[in-house]
C-alpha cells in the first residue's frame, strides 16, 4: 500500500491505511502532531499553512462527528472547506463516484477526506486522483480508519512512551472494527508486542496470529496487568438477537465496568474512539474518570487530522484534473 | 440563574434567559451592538474579535433562519463556524446530550450556540460546560430565546428610548411562546410598566400580575393608545380545531390588520419576531408598512448576536474540556 | 430583461439570463474571468475581492454539485457563504418566498444565488431586490441557467475563439432544458451562425427559426463538420415509457459515440454540462478523451462565477432592505 500513500521522495502523499505506513512516517506524523495540540490553558491556534486550499469532506456514509473533526481541523490551517454528503440513494455504481472525483478535482479540490461504506473505497480514489490531488481516508467499509488509529498511538506516547513494555487490550467487536484494525497495525509498527483482543468469540478474528496478536473471550485474562483498556463501541443491532445475547449479558461480561477493570493494572488508561454507548460497552463512571482518556483523544484528533492536512499539502503539484 | 450567566467579576458568562439578567448588562450589550449594527448606506464590516474561535451551532430542533442569524454573527466576528443539525431521532436521552456537549468542547469548541426542544435545555449544557467554554440560548422549549428578546428591547430602544413611559402591546400566543417570555422580563427589567397581553384565553398565562403585566382578550381594550404592538408567529396547529376556533375568526380578531390596529396610536410601530404567517396574525400591507419594524428587527438581530458573542469570547480561558 | 439586469451606467446589476446581455458586457465578463482561472500546475489563488460580503446559496431545488461551484467561487474570492437549503416542502406560495428575501437581505446578504423549480423565479426575486442587493440565477425551472451558458462559451472561446466560422451541434433534450435555452443565446449574441439541435422530435423545440438554429432528429447530418458537440443530460425519466423508447435506442441514435462522432470534424471538441449519464448520452471513453472539454468545463466554471460575483458585488449601495 505504501506506493499510494507516499510519493517518490518518501513524503506522505495520500493517507488510506495505517498498514504499511513506516514507523518513521508515523512519528514524524505524532511529532507534526504535537505542534497543533494546544497546550492546557492555551486557546487553539489558527495557522496559514492551507489558506486559499480547498477541502473537500466527502461523505457517502454519513457521520457528523468525524466530518466536524476534519472540518474544524481543515478551518485551523485556514482551508476552504466544502461539506459534500452524497446520499447512497443517489448513487447507482462505482464509476459514479470517480465521475464525482474528477468533477470535484476540475473544480480545484486540493484535499477530499472520504467516508465510504465499502471495503477499499479510498484506496480506489487515490489511484484515481490527480497528481496534486490527496486523499485521506475517514474510514472505508470495515476496513481502515487511520487517522483515529493515529490519534489513539498519539494519545497513548504522551502517557506510555515505551511501546515496547505496553500491554494493550482492545476490547469489543474486533472483527468488524476499521478501528481496531488500522490501531493493531499502528501500535505494531511504533512495537508494541503485547496486543490482546478481547470479546465473544463472534466478535474476534479468525487468525489473531497472523495480526501478531493474542485473543481470549475471557476479560480477566484479557485486561490483566494490562497498561490500556481500549473499548470499541459497539453496534447495538450486532447484539440484538442471537449473535451474543443481551445487552445486560453484553455489559457484564465486556463492558468496561470498574469490576472488569479491576483485572487491569491499578493505573490502567482507558480510552474509546467515541460516541460511547452507555451502559453498553462502557459505564459514564469509568467514560469520565481521571484514569480515561477519551476526551484527550477528541481533543488529539484534532491535532492528528491537522498534522496530516498540514503534511500532505504541500505537496500539491495543481497538474490538471484528467483521469489517467 | 445570574449565578450561571455571569462570572465572578459580574460580566456575561453564558446567555440562557434574560430573567434576572441586570439592567446594566442589558444596556452593556445593547451599546455593543450599536457598534455592529452598520449606519444606513454602509456595507457591513468584518472585525477579528473572534479570530481563531469555533462557534458550534447545535441545534436539537430545525431552525433554519434562526441558526443563519448566529451563522452569520459569527462570520462577521470572523470565527470559525461548524453548524450541527442533531436530529432528535437519534438522541435517546439526557446524558447522551452532555456526551455530545464534552466531547465538542474536547474538539476545541469555544461557543455553543443550542436550540433545544426540552424547558432547561441551555441551563443543563451551561451547568455542565468546561471553564473555557460558553453557551448561548437560541430557544428551549416554552422556555427562553434571549437573543430575540434583546434584538426586540434594542429595536425599541433606537425609536422609542423612554422604557418608563411606554406602552407596549403583545398579541398572540403568550402561554406557549418563549419569545414573549423573555421580552416581558427585558422590557421589565429596562423599565416598562405597561405591557399588555393579548389574545384568546387559551393563549394567556394563567397569571398575568406574577409577570407584572395584564391581560385582556378584547384587542380594542388591549391597543388602546399603544405605542407598540408586538405580533407573535402562530402555529397553525395551535389554532385548527377546537382551541380557538378557524384561522379567519383568529385573523378577525387578533390580527395585526388596519381595522384592529385602529386602536393604537397613530404612530404606534409594529413588531414580529418572524417568519410572518400572511392572513393569520398580521398582513402584508401591516408588516411591510412605514411603522413596520419587522425588518429592522432582524438587521438589529445580527448586531445583538454580535454583541453576544463578542462580549462572551473575550472571557475564554480555554481550560481542558472534562466534566467536574 | 437587461433593464433588471444592468445599472443605470450599464453595469452588470443582476444575472437572470443569457437573453438579451449585450456581448460587450459578455465578452467583459469572460476576459474577467479569465484573471480568475489558474494557469496550468499553478494553484487556485485567493483573492479579497468580497471580504465581508455575504452570498447566500439559497436554493429551493436541490443540487449540491451546482452549489458547491458558488460556495467556492465565493470562498475564494473570500466571502462570507451561508447555504440555505429550502424544501420545498415547507413553502406554500409565491409570496412567502419574497418574505424570505426581504428577511434575508435584512440581515446584511450581498448576494443571492438562486435556483428555483419555477420559471422566471429568479427575475422576479431581482425585481423585488433591495437596491444594494444582487441576484444570480443558478437555474429556474426550464428557463435560463445563465453561469452555465458563459462557461461554455468562455470554453470554446479559449479553443475555437472564431465564433462566426463556428459550427455547434447541440444533442439532447434542448426543449426542457435551461442550459440549452442559455447557451444558444450567449452564442448567438457572440456572433455564432451555424446552431444545429439535434434529438428526437420530442426533444427538439417548436419552432427553431425563431431562435436563429436548425434542429434535425438525423445525428449524422446534425454532427456533419461540427465542430463542437455538445450533449445535454438526459434525464432517466423523461426516455423511460412511450416517450422515447428505450435507453438502449436513445444511446445508439443520439448518444455521443465514437459512432456517432464520425460524422464530425476529426478534431471536433466534446462538451457537456455534466454530471454525466455514462451509458446513456455519452461514453465514459468519449467524455475522458482527449478531444473532450468536459472537465475543462467545471475549472472554468469556477473562475466564470468569481467573475460574475466580482462584477457584480463591486456596486452593492447597502440600502436599508425594504420592499418598494
């Protein structure tokens, strides 16, 4: 994947998947990161980095809180931002989407943030763009969602810096998680070793192996000694019926309550990519407690989406708009 | 409720409702906006005050026009602007609007500006809004909508300064309408003495003298010699049926129509907060009269936003964003 | 209708149409935008020509993509936008959308783009417009679409600029269609002679001498030595049922085919509105080749309507907004 998203010269060019993606880059991105993060008591800054670029949030899924985060991330860099939410009704087929994509690109779009339910959707746009053109993906199907991976080893540096030495547990439905994916890759590639997936079975992947991770169904052996509890948010509809049982049963067994975290280490972080379902995955006590991280990781996520923006940017070429 | 609209040095903290707001604020702010409502002739100018700020508008009920007016009172202070239409299909309760609350004030949201279906509404986000963070009430429920109230006192008080000796008539739907509530307590609290209720009895509140007003439902008697009628939007629903009777009765009766206001004084102005409902609570030719205000009410609306929103942002202090 | 749309010096004052703009004030309106569209492999500039200024998109139709290109033509020339969506749903008459206008110009809006379902919408929003207030029509109903016609002939100008030796071909449904109807009359007023329309009977207007064109339902005498083809979007619609035939018919018969193209000149110039029909009245093959001027269309579109708005937006009197 890594000759899409970098460009000749080893510059991030579009970002489609933290797969891939070299542990120098992904530092450089955190480092970038840490400039646009304000600092506690500081207003955010507004800096010229994208004045006179356009950006374009792409939608043919909606979600309105990972749409503001780009948003209000491309409006700090002083972009143009245009808010495009393509109804999936009014799409017929694939090559629509890249007749929409030449057509923004014509009208001078420098960046497109996508959001798009299938598997691999981004990647399809980047090899489709114009030289100046870049993509970053906002999550496609179940399949990568980076710059909340991104956010979230972010988060984690500026608490547990040693990678090496952190236990991770990342509990919920992993196998339909583009979190969870894009998050395992990333903590892999800055070397984390100790990844354990947690949740029913139905909910973990075929072959955690071949992830270099270990999975359990039990969340005692799962969280202990753990140094971050990741929760994932889960779908209520997945629950409902047969797959799992109930919401109660749900609860008990992998919520993040204080009876589950008590497997974890005493100082365990907890974090979750949000908007939490409570008293699903997750009790509002431990969501807002001092040992959560999960509003600091709305807040990093800003600076992440800024850094990346900021880092692509400059790269534009502004060939024209024609489809190879 | 001054104890959560002000901060500890007495200056405005967040703006829910103008009961109990001081005069001198009151006047603080209706001076401010003298300064942004531009001279006749004059273009409107673009100040920096809230350069580098993001103004969320997070409207939990559809307001188009009302979510412009604060759209474009922002632009003009030069904030950045995210709008956000929570639909209330998706809401469940309560505490998932507080979720929503910190976890955009964790993006770095400076303002809120929130129309909310439910009574209390923006007293609940003010209570539970981080140190740096600042809520403004477009319209809770029955409840409050300040910033109309002030754009009203503002436009009365540019034609007709002598609150003390002012006659001012309300007619409409009192009892369920947030507007006249929070006019009364403004005109109240700069002085008025003098302000009548009008309409059929299942649209006046139960006890008119507790507001230090009266109430009438003939309109002869409630226009005589005024010097200001104030007409309220009617909801259609409110009158098909058998509350009231048929629109035409309604109109007959309590419409701003030239044979009603007859009654009043010759140069008695008109008010609306707006959008008009032609042929039922006024006509055209009366809101688009020389003694028409109606216009004038909404160029003055953008200036008190303005003024609002300029005197709040300078008190940031930009706090992390975490619940107590 | 230039008495609405020019000044009293001859200046442009509003945009409603195409008909009747002298081709000084076209050709004035080209060269502008000229400054306006980017070099090839320079990016986009932004210019402070509307700094303050508001533009509403206030569209009573949907359609993001002909939105999108004001919202960043406004952008870029630094303007305030406020997007106003107004379903239809809501809107009863006539006169509640002159109601809107005047609320809207009362709260400080320099510009209105308008597109409407109704024919003549847009002339009768400009002649109820404040004096300092400026409309341009984005499409009403079946009637003029007047953006649109300057982009095409600014295309062809900067590839063909002989308009008097000039041959167009013009495929479609010209009967129902707004872009046809303005682009025949910039032509014309540019000093085209040879217009041929070509459709089906259904498709083709009354009385084609009345507008100074031929019409044929023969696509090899209708492209014969063209040499601009443009075709038009068809609507799905309007061919299913007995109107047409069958897609597959219409494709074949009057679809911009490499077929159908041999009949024109070999380096004939393929133009189209877009967004594109694949399938139905044009190939992707043709519309990417490299005789096609279709995305060319779109960049031009944006400097077409930064022209528009920069001329435009130079004589606002900011009167105070007040029916006559």
């Amino acid at each position: 994947m890594h000759d899409i998203q970098l460009d000749a010269a080893g510059r991030l060019r579009h970002l489609i998947t933290t797969e891939g993606l070299p542990a120098e880059l992904i530092t450089r991105i955190l480092d970038t990161a840490e400039s646009f993060v304000p600092e506690i008591g500081a207003p955010a800054k507004k800096v010229p980095l994208l004045r006179g670029r356009a950006v374009f949030n792409l939608f043919f899924e909606n979600s309105t809180r990972t749409r503001t985060t780009f948003e209000l991330a491309a409006k700090r860099l002083s972009a143009d931002v245009i808010n495009m939410d393509v109804a999936t009704s009014s799409r017929t087929k694939g090559e629509d989407d890249l007749d929409t994509l030449f057509t923004l690109q014509a009208m001078g779009a420098d960046v497109f943030v996508i959001r798009h339910p299938d598997n691999g959707a981004a990647a399809r746009f980047a090899a489709n763009a114009a030289p100046g053109v870049a993509i970053i993906n906002a999550g496609d199907g179940s399949n990568a969602h980076p710059t909340q991976a991104l956010l979230d080893v972010f988060t984690i540096r500026r608490h547990r810096p040693d990678f090496a030495n952190l236990s991770v547990a990342i509990v919920g439905d992993i196998a339909h998680s583009r979190v969870a994916h894009s998050t395992i890759h990333a903590l892999k590639t800055l070397g984390a070793t100790d990844i354990r997936l947690v949740g029913p079975a139905a909910f973990l992947p075929a072959d955690p192996s071949a992830l270099g991770v270990t999975a359990t169904t039990d969340i005692a052996a799962g969280l202990a000694d753990c140094d971050i509890v990741m929760g994932l948010r889960i779908q209520r509809e997945r629950i409902a019926g047969d797959v799992i049982g109930d919401i109660a049963d749900y609860h008990r067994d992998f919520g993040l309550t204080e009876a589950n975290l008590a497997h974890a280490r005493p100082d365990a972080l907890i974090m979750h990519p949000g908007p939490i379902n409570r008293g699903v995955e997750i009790t509002p006590e431990v969501a807002y407690s001092r040992q959560s991280l999960i509003l600091e990781q709305v807040t990093n996520g800003i600076g992440i989406r800024m850094a990346v923006m900021a880092m692509i940017a400059g790269h534009r070429g502004a060939e024209p708009a024609r489809p190879a």
